[in-house]
C-alpha cells in the first residue's frame, strides 16, 4: 500500500482522536486529578517554571471559557473521582491536547512524504505514524497543556529545515528563529530543537561561518524569550514544587522511567538505517544533556512523557539518508582540536561525501 496523503492524513488524525478519546475518558489519569478544576490548575501551574509556559495556558483558559459560555453540556462525561473536578475545564484539557496531537499528526505525515530526506518503503512509513500518534498518546496519563503541542513545535522546525533549507536557507532559519520564540513561550523543551538543528547544520554545511552563525541566532532566540520570561513574569509568592522521588535514580518510580528510556532509546538506534544514523542519535542525546540533566534532576522518570520529545527526534534521525548530506559525523568526531594544524585536520577528514 502506497504512502498516499490524503489517506494518511485521514488514518493519522482518526487514530489521533480515537487513542485521545481512550487515554482521556478510558481510564483515570494516576497524575494530576487535583488539577482538573480552573481554580486548581492556577494555583499549582501558576508558580515555579510552569509560571513561565505562557502559550499553551491561555490557550487552554480560552477554550475553557469559550466551551462554558457556548457548547458545553457533557453532563454524561466523568473524567475523574474528583470532589472538585470541573467537567468543562477537563474536557478543555482533552479538547487542546487533541487538537494538538492531529497537528502534529500532519507534520508527521508530511515528514513522512520526503522521500528524498528518509530511508524508508511506504510500508515503514505507515508504522511510523502510528508508532508516533501512540507514542504520544499513551504518555498523556500525566496530563498537562504543554507537551502535546510542544511535539508539534518541535517537528514542524525539523520539517521546514528539511523541506525548505535548500531554496531559501536564510528565510528558513528566520522562520525556525520565530518558532524557537513561540515554542519556548510554550515550554523550555524548546532548546531540543536546537540540538537538533545544529546536527543537521553540521550534515549539510559542515563546520563554516554560516553553520555558526545560525546556530547562535537559534540560542540567541531561545536564550532571549527564556531569560525575558524570568525577567517579566514575576511570581510574587515564589513557589517553588518539590517532588518526593525527584532526583532520587534509586527510587522504584524512577527506575522504571529509566528503563523505558533505555529501550526506546536501543530500539531508535535498532531501527537505524547506517552507522552514521546511530552516531547521530548519541550526539543528538549529548548536545541534549542539559534537557537531560534537568529531567534527572528535578524530574519523575516514570512519566515517561519526559522522555517523548528526545524519542520523536531520535525516531527520524534515524531514517535520515545519509546521501543526501555532505558531511559526516564520524568526520568531525574524529577532529582533535587541541593539535596545531586543527584547520589542515579539518579540511582533510571533512571529504564530502557524494554517493557513488
């Protein structure tokens, strides 16, 4: 069966709404039933670094309000076991997120349609969008505004720097700057992109001034809405959340997180198409160690939706077609910089690598 479009983007979505309408209304979420009120939210997600995820919350305080004033009547919906639950507020949470997820539905879709960019029959194509929409949907029991559409920010950069960096390099990496603003308005994970698109940088362009350069306009825009968000947004009370197994690695909770972080990650690198592919995948994880680090840190590994945006990465880096890029990674890895004739070493082991 042909990966068509129209047909993709139908199964794709379907299969969006109906495993959002499961993970929603199928069961009760374990995390977050204290949250499903507007009152509730605002006082845990009005505080600490969820203060600064702006974009998604008045999203979702929009839509609440907007299904309060005019449609709602769901009265045979109940989500949670909740004294204080708010059937309204929660299906604004399930409405949002799922409108979300089949955006980033037909990102993946169109990623899927680059032939050129990834190695994969139309077969494989098909089990990767539903890899990618269950992925997704089944870490959701831990349920916020943020992720879902931080997903969608974050393939839609990968996908307009593949389909369009080509025809218009530096109108592409103005419109991936404007993104980095707008995800990081959504949520901090936004700097994944940017591990992500310095890998690819390197790919096609090597190590040269414009390689460099749009690599520190992307951190400058991430770096700017970031320290701007702490400047102008102010929390008065302070608060600061703690979680009784953050931090702890030893902690049951967390050693199931790591080892659903250890499979998928050993099943990206199983289903890479070269060798090439597999180092991408380490140094797309090293350049991610910060992200990383603070999921350690201040994180519960067992909400395994930390670990999604590093996956949906890794998944696509991992059909990547190493033919269509000039520049190997194994080329720079090996580049000492510390040697005298660094420059000479660079020029020599940099071989463009055009396919026979």
């Amino acid at each position: 069966m042909k990966f068509r479009l129209i047909p993709a983007l139908v199964i794709g979505i379907t299969l969006s709404i109906v495993t959002s309408e499961i993970v929603y209304f199928g069961y009760t979420p374990k995390y977050g039933p204290i949250i499903f009120s507007r009152n509730a939210f605002e006082s845990m997600f009005d505080h600490d670094v969820f203060k600064y995820r702006l974009l998604s919350q008045h999203l979702l305080f929009g839509l609440d309000d907007w299904l309060v004033e005019h449609i709602f009547s769901s009265k045979n919906r109940k989500p949670v076991l909740n004294p204080n639950k708010n059937n309204h507020f929660y299906v604004a949470l399930y409405y949002l997120n799922t409108f979300s997820l089949c955006l980033t539905t037909i990102i993946v879709v169109l990623l899927l349609r680059l032939k050129r960019a990834f190695i994969l029959t139309d077969s494989e194509r098909y089990l990767f969008l539903y890899l990618t929409i269950l992925i997704i949907n089944f870490s959701q029991f831990v349920v916020s505004p943020y992720d879902v559409s931080s997903y969608f920010f974050q393939l839609l950069i990968f996908y307009l720097f593949l389909s369009f960096s080509d025809k218009d390099f530096y109108f592409t990496i103005g419109c991936i700057s404007a993104l980095i603003f707008i995800s990081t308005l959504n949520r901090e994970s936004s700097a994944l992109s940017i591990s992500l698109a310095s890998i690819l940088l390197y790919k096609k362009l090597g190590i040269s001034q414009k390689t460099i350069l749009s690599t520190l306009i992307l951190l400058a825009f991430f770096a700017v809405t970031y320290v701007g968000l702490r400047y102008i947004v102010v929390d008065p009370q302070s608060v600061h959340f703690t979680y009784k197994d953050a931090g702890n690695l030893l902690a049951n909770i967390n050693i199931i997180g790591l080892l659903f972080w250890a499979i998928f990650f050993c099943l990206s690198l199983g289903i890479s198409g070269s060798t090439e592919n597999r180092k991408a995948i380490f140094v797309y994880h090293l350049l991610s160690l910060p992200y990383i680090i603070v999921c350690f840190r201040n994180g519960v590994l067992w909400e395994v939706r930390l670990y999604v945006p590093l996956l949906l990465s890794s998944l696509f880096i991992s059909k990547l077609n190493p033919a269509v890029y000039k520049f190997n990674l194994d080329n720079l890895l090996k580049i000492n910089p510390f040697t005298k004739n660094f420059k000479e070493t660079f020029q020599k082991k940099s071989i463009i690598n055009q396919p026979k």
